[in-house]
C-alpha cells in the first residue's frame, strides 16, 4: 500500500533533552542528612522492632 506523504510538513528539528538543574548547596546538605538519618535507622529500626516485639511477648506471658 502506497501512502502519499507529500502534503505533510517536515517534522521539527531535534533537539536534545532539557537538563534538570544541579542541586544547591543547601539542597545538597538536606539530601545528606536525609541519606544519613536513614542509613542510622537502617541500623537502629530493626533492633528497636526486636526490643518491642519481646517485650510484648514478655508482658503476654
């Protein structure tokens, strides 16, 4: 099947993708407390859900 593309106007010129800008400083600092404050409780949360879960099955027994 022959399509007939003449009419139609040429597409437009490419152009590369928007760049999302760099972080501020402050924005950066906010980040790495972030990162920090869930690398601790990556560590700190499971013991404390132990702690917790024997002291209910302490109070239960």
């Amino acid at each position: 099947m022959f399509v007939d593309f003449r009419d139609q106007p040429p597409p437009p010129p490419w152009q590369p993708p928007r760049r999302r800008p760099r972080l501020t400083a402050r924005q950066e600092k906010t980040l790495a407390a972030i990162i920090g404050v869930n690398v601790v409780l990556l560590l700190v949360a499971p013991i404390g859900g132990a702690t917790l879960i024997g002291a209910l099955a302490l109070l239960f027994r």
